[in-house]
C-alpha cells in the first residue's frame, strides 16, 4: 500500500484489491504487450480508483461500481439473438463485441479499413499514469480492435458495437476493451459506436485514436447500455493538422455512466467537435467529462452538451479547455444546457478555461431550465396533446446538438433512439 | 355554439371577471371591445384554458359540452382557436412541422385521415399564399425573429390551416399596418360561414370595419356592460370609452 492509497476509505481499498486480485489471478493468461500491461497494472496499484475526494471525480461517486465484486465473462457466451437485433440496422460492414470479445460470425469486416482484433489494441495516447480507470482497463483489457484507415482512403461507414450481457444479480461481470483508431493523413471514415446490453456489468472501454493531417473522422456515439450496467469510457483523440474530429454523443443507459473524452488538436488548423446529450431518468447518473487541449494554433473546438433529466436522475458536466502559450488564435466555444423535467432532478456543471496564449478567442455558457409553460400552453392551444407537446419542446431543445449531424444513417439512429427513450418515460 | 353564463375568474387572487354572460350563435361574429384592464385578455385565456386563470364561478358550454372541464387540446379538438396577443416562439420547432402536427392531432381527435408530409405542405404553401406570407416562413422556426407583424400573419395561417369552428382573436390587430389588418381581416371573413363563429376581442374599432360583426360588446370592469349592433363599435370610436361606461354604470 502507498501513500495515496492510504489515506483512502476502506471500500474504495478493497474494491481495488479487488481487481488487482484478478489481474494477478489472470496475468498470465491475458494476451499482448505485457509490458503495456504491467505499467498499466503499477499505475493502478499506485492510484487505486477514485473517491469523490479527486476533483475529476467530485461529482461523480464510483461507490456502487466499487462495492461490485465481478466476475469473469462466461465462455461460450449466453445467447445474444434478441440483443442483436438491438442494433441499429445500417447498411454497413460491423465489428461485433460480446461482453468485451470479439466475435467473428457476428461481425462483417470492413473492405476499407484494415482491422486487427484478439487482444488490446494499446497506443501511445493513454494515460495509465493519470486516469485510474484506464489504468484499470490497461491492467485487465481482453480484446479490441485496432483498426487502421490508409492514407488517401475514404473509409465510409463502419460499426461498432459493444454487447454487454450480465450475469445474475449475483454474477455481474466486467470487461474493459481496448481500441485503437489511426486515419492516415487526407483519410475519412464515419464510425458509428453502439453500446447495448442486458443485466449487470461493467463495460470499462478504452478508445485511443489519431486523425491524420486533413483527415476527417466523424464519431457517432449511442450508449444505450443495460439499466443495470456501469459504463465508465475513456477516449483519446489526437488531431494533425487541419484534421477533423467530429463527435457527437448520446447517452441514455446504465445505472451509472462516465464518458471521458481527451481530445488534442496537436497541428494547425485542426478542429474537435464534442457534441453530446444526456437523456436520463430514475436514478441514473451520467457524466461526461472532457479535456480539450489547444496545443497549435488556430485550431477549432466546439462543444454543445444537453441534459435532458427526470426522476431523481442526475446528470454531470465537466469540460476542461486548455490553450498551450503556442496555440494563438484559438477558437474555443462550449455551451452546456440542461432540461429539468422534474423537481428532484439535478445537473453539475463545471466548465473550466486554462488559457496560456494571449491572442485567442474562447467562451462558454451554461443554463439550467424546465419546460416553458407558454410554449406547452401554445402547443396544446393548437390542439397537440400534453405528452406530444413535452417531447416537441424536448426535441427542440436538442435540435442544435442534432441538427448539425450529417450522416443521414447515423441521425437516424441517434433519432429514433431519443424517441423511443421519450416513449419509454411517457410510459 | 358558445354560451357564457355568470363567469368569475381571478388571476392570481384578484379578481379580473366579474360575471362575464356571452352568447355567440352558430354562425355569427362577435366583437368584444373595451379599455385596457378590462379583463378582455383573461377572458380570452379563460376560453382556451391557460393555466393560472382561475375560474371562481359560472359556466361556459360549448356546442353542449362543459368547455371549461376540458383541457386546452380538447378544446382545439372539439373547434376552439385562439389567435394569441402574442404569439409564443418556439426554437427548435419548424413552422411546418408544428402546424402539421397540430393539424394532424385534431384530425387525429376527430377520427379524420392525417395529411402527410406532401399533402400538408400543398395545403400550407396555399393558405400561406393566400395570406401572403412568404413560403419560408413555413420552414423557419415558429414565431423566431418574425417580426410583430409576420407573427400575427403567423396566427392567421394557423387558423387557415386548422379551420376552428370557433376562433377568438385577442387583438390581433394590434401593432398591424393597413396591409397587414386587411390581410388578418380577410384570413377571418374567409372563414365566416354558417357553421363558423368568430370572437374579435380588439381596443379599436379600426378592425371591425374589415370584419363587420353582428353584435358588439363592451367589457368594462370584468362586465359586460352594453351590447349592440356594429354601430355601436362606431359610436365607441367617436365618444370614447368613458361615456358608454359611465352611462352603464
């Protein structure tokens, strides 16, 4: 035990000791870089995981994750039919995750990217060292793809998907993938991800990407995990020059969800979009957290985050913008809003500027409101029923995360997804 | 097709109508004038069932039925329109798509087939032409960064577009220029026929040289206190409301 560990409460010890019972248990048999593997195992050792008490974590209580005792993912799996079908129906090539494995007859390999699975894919981008859940992905990763587009290529469209199939109540299991993205330079390719599952796990995945100069990726993220799951994502995305990461994030699963993104616009001209909304209910918790590092000049980032909370669900953001004393004429604009539909609701908003640069142009905004009562009032003046008229209101407090979505396939899906989650609170 | 009998209704405590009696025949136009404060507004938003408007007594019967029982959407199913004073913006909800769902939830209401996309935009792109109105209104968002003038026009394409048996104008007029009042005036008398019946509750009789009702009514103090044919709404113009409410009083 060392110094951090110590001063630590007990349950967050054990829930590591935990863990690091099962890397030791497993070591042997976990495939790829062992020395990745191994550093990654030291920086958990040494950090353990967090308590509110670490500012990246103060609104956010890992508590019911780490009081958790996981299993192993079984093998064979479960039949995942019924999950399957879950999955958004798009015309294109699929890379299939069950519980953290990939699976060959589920899945249909891209013909314009190449894509390397059966162990993690590890790059140079994470942080084992800083954040304690990558070094705990780091420690325990399975599987992954690494998934590499040609300079030049124009990559379409490609899927992927997690599926998450917990065990009993008794018998939750965990698993934390390990992917990694490079987009040679001038290369585009829309990559839709997709969460699912049933039951109580713990999907801890690591995602490490690099755009290349001029290359364009657009991210479309849905997380529509178990309600009895944990998802907690780390992200990393490495921007060249006049690159383009182009993300938007749905939440809308789990009982507990963190998605964590670390997006660096490492040449210039390079531009990150973080667009995300959270649409929560119950007791859930959703925080998405980011960082967004200017590290060269005249870069572009953007980010557009909306809550949407009912029940007693409690929704987090945190974005951090850092401008490096290089990266002049930085564009920075964040805007973070939140819906309120009921009164037990709640959002914490932490916007946060680092701004070492003297020639830059960087806001953000934040508002917390309920539904308008004249608005509702108008709309059902014009004879459109109450729950008609809510989800109207709702979905045009989305419209500017939404609208901007240019993947026809991808805005679909993410539609109907915040549809149907409309029509399940109404239910 | 609208009976109003001994209405009271406060606002927040205070008492704003003091036992309003109104009825409005199938078929006819009715005016409803007065000086401001006089509780014109309140009866408007007592009629379409806005939150806040507290009823304390009386009754109102719609083609039979309890309207004030029913909620807002019901009574837009069962015929009612209010054209607003002013008219709520909503971003993020296109014109076209809020007036095609609205059209589609009376339809919907009434047992009738919806319209869809194509259908609908054919049938707004003609009233929108008829009053008008620039085709892209129907795809801005509704009411956002119209100006006074364009957001009453709006008012009047809903009312085109939905075809209440009942519309209630809460000064629509007000703010309009000469082109714009003609333009509402006739969105209204196309309307007029014998199943229609239309409320205009305005301050001048400017409006009703467009829309000639058959009564008149002069609402002073939360009451009713003259009824009249249209010259009555002139003789407001020439002595002011003061006269004809002291000589009520």
């Amino acid at each position: 035990m060392n110094a951090v560990t110590q001063l630590q409460p007990a349950w967050l010890r054990d829930g590591a000791a935990a863990f690091v019972a099962r890397y030791e248990g497993l070591r042997d048999r976990l495939p790829g870089d062992a020395a990745a593997r191994d550093a990654g195992a030291a920086a958990f050792r040494a950090r353990g995981l967090p308590g509110v008490r670490d500012e990246a974590w103060h609104y956010t209580s890992l508590r019911p994750l780490v009081e958790t005792r996981f299993a192993e993912p079984l093998t064979p799996v479960a039949d995942c039919a019924a999950l399957m079908t879950r999955l958004p129906q798009i015309d294109a090539p699929r890379l299939v995750f069950v519980d953290g494995r990939f699976r060959d007859d589920l899945s249909v390999v891209p013909s314009g990217a190449s894509v390397r699975v059966g162990g993690p894919a590890y790059g140079a981008l994470a942080q084992p060292g800083r954040e304690p859940l990558v070094a705990l992905n780091t420690m325990l990763a399975e599987d992954g793809a690494a998934i590499e587009v040609a300079a030049g290529a124009d990559a379409g469209t490609l899927l992927l998907a997690s599926v998450g199939i917990g065990g009993s109540p008794d018998r939750p299991v965990a698993f934390h993938p390990r992917h990694a993205l490079n987009l040679g330079d001038s290369a585009r390719l829309t990559l839709i991800e997709v969460a699912i599952g049933e039951g109580a796990y713990l999907h801890n995945p690591v995602f490490e990407i690099t755009v290349g100069a001029a290359a364009t990726l657009t991210h479309l993220r849905l997380q529509d995990e178990s309600r009895a799951a944990f998802h907690i994502s780390t992200l990393y995305a490495d921007v060249a020059q006049r690159g383009s990461y182009d993300s938007f994030a749905l939440t809308l699963g789990a009982r507990l969800a963190r998605l964590e993104v670390h997006a660096r616009l490492a040449g210039r001209g390079a531009t990150a979009h973080l667009n995300a909304v959270q649409l929560l209910g119950g007791t859930q918790h959703g925080d998405f957290t980011t960082v967004v590092t200017h590290d060269a000049p005249s870069c572009i980032s953007r980010q557009t985050v909306k809550n949407v909370l009912t029940g007693r669900a409690r929704g987090v953001f945190q974005g951090k913008i850092e401008v490096a004393r290089d990266a002049q004429k930085t564009d920075g604009y964040q805007m973070n809003q939140a819906l309120l539909l009921s009164t037990e609701a709640e959002v914490d908003s932490k916007p946060q500027l680092e701004i070492y640069a003297d020639d830059v142009k960087c806001s953000h905004g934040a508002t917390v409101g309920e539904l308008d009562a004249e608005q509702l009032f108008y709309l059902r003046s014009r004879g459109i029923a109450e729950a008609d008229a809510r989800a109207m209101l709702v979905r045009a407090f989305l419209a500017d995360a939404l609208d901007p979505i240019a993947h026809e396939a991808g805005r679909v899906v993410l539609e109907s997804a915040v549809a149907q989650w409309w029509e399940r609170q109404a239910a | 097709m609208l009976q109003i009998k001994g209405l009271t209704a406060s606002v927040e405590g205070k008492p704003i109508l003091r036992g309003i009696d109104l009825t409005v025949p199938t078929g006819e136009v009715h005016a409803i004038m007065g000086p401001n404060g006089s509780g014109k507004s309140t009866l408007s938003y007592v009629l379409a069932g806005r939150d806040g408007y507290e009823v304390t007594g009386g009754t109102v019967t719609f083609d039979g039925r309890d309207l004030l029982a029913m909620a807002p959407e019901e009574r837009a199913a069962a015929g009612l329109f209010l054209a607003f004073q002013y008219p709520v913006e909503l971003p993020g909800v296109g014109n076209a798509n809020f007036l095609r769902t609205a059209l589609n939830a009376l339809h919907r209401a009434r047992g009738e087939a919806e319209l869809d996309a194509v259908q609908f935009l054919k049938l707004a792109r003609a009233e929108a032409k008829r009053l008008s109105m620039p085709d892209d209104m129907l795809k801005r968002n509704v009411n956002v960064g119209f100006s006074g003038g364009e957001k009453k026009r709006n008012e009047v394409l809903q009312m085109a577009i939905l075809r209440p048996r009942l519309a209630i104008l809460d000064e629509t007029d007000s703010g309009l220029d000469i082109d714009a009042l003609r333009i509402v005036a006739e969105g209204v008398n196309a309307l007029r026929g014998p199943q229609n019946s239309a409320l205009v509750i305005t301050h001048y009789q400017r409006l009703l040289e467009h829309i000639v009702p058959d009564r008149v009514h002069v609402l002073a103090g939360g009451r009713i206190v003259r009824s009249g044919g249209p010259d009555l709404a002139r003789a407001l113009e020439e002595g002011g409301y003061a006269a004809v409410v002291a000589d009520a009083a």
